[in-house]
C-alpha cells in the first residue's frame, strides 16, 4: 500500500486499549498518512488512550456517544479549527454482562434500551453531526459481528443491537449518499479484545471458527484495519450500504 489515505483526516471512536480492533486500524489509517482524531469516554479512558494517541500522532478529543452536546463541542471545536473530516470510523457498543449471560428471552428492557443507544443509535447521531464537516464527501464506517444476522450463543442482546446497527448503515447510505458522503460496515470475525472477554465461552467461539471456516483460521486485526483503509480511500468510492465480511469466510459455512 502507498499512502492511499494521504491528506485525509479521520476521527476514530472507540479506541479503548491497544488491544482494540479501533487501535488497529488507527494504527492502519497512520500508515497510510491520515490525520487522527481520536476520541475518549470520560477520565479513566482519557489515560489509557493518551499514550496511544501521542504514539499515533493523534489528537485526542472526549466525547461520550450517548450524550448530544459532547458529540456537538466535539463537531464545533473541529469546525471552529477549520478541521475537514474525510473519514469517521465508529467502533463504540456495549451491553451490561447480565444481559449477555443469560438467555435472549430474559434481556431487561433497561438493558436492551442501553445496548441499542450505545452500540446502534450512536452511529446515527455520530453521522448526522460529522456529516456538515465531510464537504467533500467521504467514508462513515462501523464494526458488525456475525451475531447480527445468526444466533451466536451468549451473543444476546449484542446480536440484536448489531442487527440494528446493520440496518441504520443501509439507511444513513441512503440518506447521506447524495452529499457523497460512503456508509459501510466490517463483520470482523471473532477477535480476542478486552470487550469479547465480556462473552461467556469465548474461547470456544474461536476454536469453532479456526476450525471451520474456509481459511482454517481467526481474524487477526491487521486483516480488519486494512479493509478499513480500503473502504476510506477512494478505491471504495462506489462502494456503500455494505456488510464486508472479514472473518476467514466464516459467514458462508453451513453444519
């Protein structure tokens, strides 16, 4: 690859730890010359981002994605610098582990009601925001799992949520594409972050998919972070509303 991100600037939410699939493709997107602007939820995480942003050559701004006017003063202090945006990746979803343990049927509704504001309803209030700072267009993409559209055991409410965020990128797409403005989901196959640790029997979920799917191995994060560079470089620019798999062919094995 050759500086296919060269002039563009990307705000990244979500990057927790360096262990994360946002980290990756930071550290993806730096590669190939992007500007990052990286974002943090509240005091705690402002720490353990710091360093990572400083190793990136980041800006590091906070925004909690659950609270309007944080997602505003972030827009505002970027349209106030002369900031452009160009691409915004969107790794941010949670559920409370109560709701991921035990069965579908027994979600509560104050945890259903959380997973979707956080991991669904936040991709669509981050859009409409960034939106006005995208005036040449560019590329607004998310993380999916499997779970989204199969039932992965111990997945629950986190399966539903994807489910909805799948289905907001095919309707931002369609409501942003006249502004040239790219809407795009990766299905990341199963990953050993410090979220997924939060999924009961993991371990298990990752020998299944070593075993079975067509590569006869797992998903590593560089395999993530260079489909996200593909889909916010201009070799994608016809490429929107799309789920692009990147799970070692997982998705299209039967029993």
């Amino acid at each position: 690859m050759s500086n296919l991100l060269e002039g563009k600037t990307a705000l990244i939410l979500g990057v927790a730890n360096r262990w994360s699939l946002a980290f990756a493709i930071a550290q993806a997107f730096r590669r190939e010359k992007a500007e990052l602007i990286l974002t943090y939820q509240g005091e705690r995480q402002r720490l353990n981002v710091e360093d990572l942003s400083k190793e990136l050559g980041a800006t590091l701004a906070p925004c909690d994605v659950t609270q309007d006017d944080e997602i505003g003063k972030l827009v505002h202090e970027l349209r106030t610098s002369g900031r452009r945006l160009d691409s915004v990746v969107h790794s941010v979803a949670f559920a409370n582990r109560d709701d991921l343990s035990r069965p579908f049927s027994e979600t509560s509704r104050s945890g259903f009601l959380l997973a979707h504001e956080v991991s669904a309803y936040s991709l669509v209030a981050v859009a409409r925001a960034a939106a006005p700072l995208m005036t040449e267009g560019g590329s607004i993409l998310t993380l999916s799992y499997l779970g989204a559209v199969r039932v992965i055991p111990n997945y629950n409410v986190m399966g539903v949520a994807k489910a909805a965020l799948e289905a907001s990128v095919r309707y931002l797409a369609s409501d942003l594409g006249p502004s040239n403005i790219r809407v795009n989901a990766i299905s990341a196959g199963p990953v050993k972050t410090a979220s997924a640790r939060g999924i009961r029997d993991f371990s298990t979920v990752l020998d299944e998919v070593s075993r079975r799917a067509p590569l006869r191995r797992n998903t590593e994060p560089s395999e993530v972070a260079d489909a996200a560079v593909f889909l916010a470089s201009d070799l994608a620019r016809g490429v929107t509303g799309n789920v692009l798999y990147v799970d070692s062919g997982f998705q299209i094995m039967g029993m």
